[in-house]
C-alpha cells in the first residue's frame, strides 16, 4: 500500500491564496456547484450533501500484492454443520490470499477438501490426470512461494509428483517445480514449462533423498524476480539450502499468473489412491505485474452540514480554507487501513488509548473458513461505544478488523465526524451499522440507482471521488420479515480512474481479508463485466 504526492513547491503554495472564485450550477442530478479560479476548478459541492471535491495536490494511490500463509486451519466441509451450512468440497478460502480453485481429474470437486485442519488434500485416482489448486489472483509476477507438502503411500510401479505451480495460466500452459516421488523412495526435482499441452524440461537435480517414507514432508520455494527462478527443495525436518537446487530462466510472456499446487500419478502407478497432503502454502513476497493505481488531484472533504445549494460568503470561506491543505481527507484516511500500513494510537479520550489507523482484517474466521460480517470501528479499536439508539460492546476476537460497513463509518464516521447510530435512524441523520440500510436512510443524496430487480445498470455519469458505492453481490432478497434483512449486501468508497482508464472503488471484502483496492477474487472496478460491476446497485453521497 502507498500513495504518494507530487513535490509541493512554491508554485503550489502559492495556488491556495485564490482571487475571485466564481460559482456555477452544474447541469444534471443531484444539484451541484462548481466553484472555479479563472480556467482552474477549486471544488466541487453538491446540493444535500457534506462531501465536497476539492482540488489540490497530485496524488497517487498504488496497492501491491500482500505477504500471507494459508496453513488451512478450517474444515471444508464441515462434516459437524447441517449440510445447507457446508461449502462444497475444495479448498475454500485463503486468508489474504485470495480463494482456491480446484480442478483436474475425473472426480471432480470431491478428490479435494480439507478434512483435518492444518492440511488440505487431493486424491488422485487416476494416471496421467493432473489434479490443480491454484489462487484465484491472475496477476501475480515477481513471487517468492513455498508449500510444504506429502504423500500418504510411497507409489509403487510409477512414481508420483507434486509440483508447486507460477505464472499458471491454465493447466495447460504454466511453470512448475516438480518433486517426484519414485517407488525406491527416491525424490527428484525437475523445473518444467507447459505450454500447449507441451512439456519441457528447464532443469533437473536428483536424487536428492532416498530412502524417503511415507508420510514425509518437503518444501519447495520458488523465488522469481524479473526473467530468473530460482528453486529450492528440501526436506520440512531439515533446514533450508544456502544454495537454490536450480536455477531456470522464464520467457517474458509467461512471468504472469497465478501461484498454486499440481498433484499428479504417472502411468503405470498400482496402489492408487494416493492422498497428496498440502500443509502450508506461503506467499512471503510478490507483486503484481501491474498493480492497482489511481492518480488524481481529488480531495474530498466535508463541511459542517449539508450544502443548501447557495453559494454564501460562509461556504467561500470553508473552501478557501481549504485551498492548499494538507490536512487529511477521506482518502487520507481510508489508505491507512490498506496491508501495510503502521497503526497509530489515537489521542480521543473515547478510544482509551487504542489503535484508531493501522492495517485491518476483515473479520475472525468460522470452522470453515468464512469471514463472518461482525467487525464496526468501534470492534477494531476494541473499545465500548455510546450511540444515540443504545451503547454497543466490542465484538470479542475482532480487534483491528473492519467488515465493509464499519470501513466505512471508521472513516467517514468516527475520523471525519458524520453522525452514526448503532442501528439505522429513519430521520436520515446519521449513518446506519448496514450496507443495506444506508441505501436509503445515509445521510446525503442519493446519486444513481439500477431500476429494480434484473433492470438497467446504474448510470455513473454523475460518479465522483468520495462517493459510496453499494452492491447486491449475492443478488438474494431480502427477508421481508426480518426488519434488518436487505438486499444489498457490500459498500465500498469510488477512489477515481486507474491507469487502465476503469472506476477503482475501496471496500474491506472477505476475499481480500480487509480493506483493498485490488482484485483479489475479483476486480475492485465498476466498470464490467466482473461482479462488482455486475451487482452495482446504488452510489450515494454523504
């Protein structure tokens, strides 16, 4: 995570003592006014709303690829919920990582799961079927990875192998270091390029054990920077060469993809099924080949209450104000909480003391898994909270995390001063605890809304930086018996352009585990297809 401003010189100084400053009213809904300095736009505020875009210094928000271990402590499924409750079989979810998709084989889904937690499985039943669970993050260049993995059975007839997959496109065409297990218990390493169903041998190192058991578990890292791989393979009980086992050099147009695991029996193994049993794997570093960038000259900033759409000399003084401020504003705010970012003890008598900016977590996961919805602002800092509509305890186990909901309220509510209530407030007043309620009871106007169930998409012509930005991901209605049931169901914050040209918003999602600007299990853009573009159901401004 960083973002990062264009030098600030004189000249730029200099820009915040403004002459005269002219209003217009802009066409279109919501109302809004823009306020210039001769061809230079200073802000813009809109009728019924707090927030207002001003301009200021360039800045530049960029998220790369975090570090995470996935060591599978959950059950998938959970053989102890009712079966409506279970996933279905595979790996689930990844912390941080992303979701596993599984694939391969005749079996399908089945042959993987995680059944005993602190190892996921694949079955392999048959030769020459490679069995494939790989991250769903396409994007992923320079990686260090590891995984550490076994066999239940030493094969007997033909060996059997498991590789640990890069720059995996498709099973089909990707790279991977290979440790074969032989039937005289001998273990060889080859680093392999597939491409059009064409396998080719970059380098091979072997035998680098034998006498090799049942049961026995190795480690293989891959550390890939620019046009060069280096592969290590080890024994787990032993301690890591000093030296890589090889080192492989990779074609320019295939250092782009995914990371992940291939289980695989070779024709003419007799004692199948073998259990292919994957204990950890570790991203310790990476980055993505293009990482998610915005640049823009947008601050967004509140005033006191709502603009009655009249340009007074009161407003002109809170604008110019703010000319040439450094002062923290929402995306100031909001890329404090993005992996990586320090925490920072807050001085509010209320918090006691505790972490108010600082990396956050989406929530404490279930027996599966699952991020379950749950974490506020007042969660995060661990702290009792005195509402309007009734006081509210800290969740317990959810220090530093924040769901999509209470991403939102830390930054708009409890850093940037906008009234909130524990629940919901008909009067429009304050900001609700739920997504689904701030679709029509936030405060602010309402800037564009799809036309009910399965109807046209949501007109982003007036969108600007700072807006909310509301989904119907999983696109289930809600129970109409339930007062706290609603149909939408995730908000996240428009950040601006990326480099690509497409709308980038902020939101802490599960898949991500907390706040983000990337696309982690899908891309955090609104323009499609991709799910977040497709289940856009509402932008509103505080």
């Amino acid at each position: 995570m960083a973002f990062t401003g264009a030098p600030y010189d004189t000249a730029a100084f200099a820009r915040s003592f403004l002459g005269e400053l002219k209003a217009t009213v802009l066409p279109g809904t919501p109302v809004r006014t823009e306020v210039r300095h001769g061809d230079q736009r200073v802000a813009v505020l809109t009728k019924g709303a707090r927030t207002v875009v001003v301009s200021g210094l360039e800045r530049t928000f960029t998220e790369n690829k975090q570090s995470f271990a996935d060591v599978f402590d959950r059950l998938v499924p959970d053989p102890e919920l009712k079966p409506a409750e279970r996933l279905k079989p595979g790996w689930g979810s990844s912390r941080a990582g992303g979701t596993w998709s599984v694939h391969g084989g005749t079996a399908g889904d089945a042959d993987f799961g995680v059944h005993t937690r602190g190892a996921a499985t694949m079955v392999l039943k048959d030769t020459e079927e490679g069995r494939y669970a790989t991250l769903t993050d396409d994007g992923i260049s320079d990686v260090d990875v590891m995984c550490e993995a076994s066999f239940d059975k030493v094969p007997v007839g033909n060996a059997c192998s498991v590789a640990l997959l890069f720059g995996y496109r498709s099973g089909s065409a990707h790279y991977r270091a290979r440790l074969s297990f032989t039937t005289k218990g001998e273990v060889d390493l080859r680093v392999e390029k597939v491409e059009d169903l064409r396998t080719v041998v970059l380098a091979e190192a072997g035998p680098l054990a034998t006498g090799v058991r049942a049961g026995a578990v190795w480690k293989i890292r891959v550390r890939r920077r620019g046009v060069k791989a280096l592969v290590t393979a080890w024994p787990a009980a032993g301690v890591e060469p000093g030296e890589p086992t090889a080192q492989v050099e990779v074609a320019e147009g295939g250092r782009r993809g995914r990371v992940g695991v291939r289980g695989f029996a070779s024709s003419g193994c007799t004692n199948l099924p073998v259990t292919l049993a994957v204990r950890r794997f570790e991203v310790a570093d990476a980055t993505w080949a293009v990482p998610p960038s915005v640049t823009h000259r947008d601050w967004v900033r509140l005033l006191d209450a709502p603009f009655d759409g009249v340009w007074t000399p009161a407003v002109e003084a809170v604008v110019r104000g703010w000319a040439g401020s450094m002062a923290p504003d929402v995306f100031s705010y909001a890329m404090m909480f993005l992996p990586g970012a320090p925490h920072v003890r807050g001085a509010d008598p209320r918090v006691g003391g505790a972490d108010v900016l600082g990396d956050a977590g989406y929530g404490e996961p279930d027996s599966q898994g699952l991020l379950p919805v749950g974490a506020d602002f007042h969660d995060y800092m661990q702290q009792p909270w005195a509402f309007p509509d009734g006081m509210r305890k800290p969740e317990d186990k959810q220090h530093r995390h924040l769901d999509c909901s209470g991403y939102v309220r830390m930054v708009y509510g409890f850093h940037l001063g906008v009234d909130m209530v524990a629940v919901k407030d008909p009067a429009r007043k304050a900001l609700p605890r739920k997504s689904g309620a701030m679709v029509d009871l936030a405060p602010g106007v309402r800037v564009a809304q799809r036309a009910g169930s399965g109807g046209s998409g949501v007109d982003l012509g007036q969108l600007q930086p700072g807006d909310l930005v509301l989904f119907d991901v999983h696109d289930v209605a809600g129970d109409p018996d339930d007062p706290e049931s609603y149909d939408v169901d995730h908000v996240g914050i428009y950040l601006g352009l990326d480099r690509e040209g497409k709308r980038r918003f902020l939101s802490s999602r599960k898949s991500a585990d907390g706040p983000t600007m990337a696309d982690i299990s899908g891309a955090s853009i609104l323009d499609g297809p991709g799910i977040y573009a497709d289940s856009l159901h509402t932008v509103h401004r505080l």
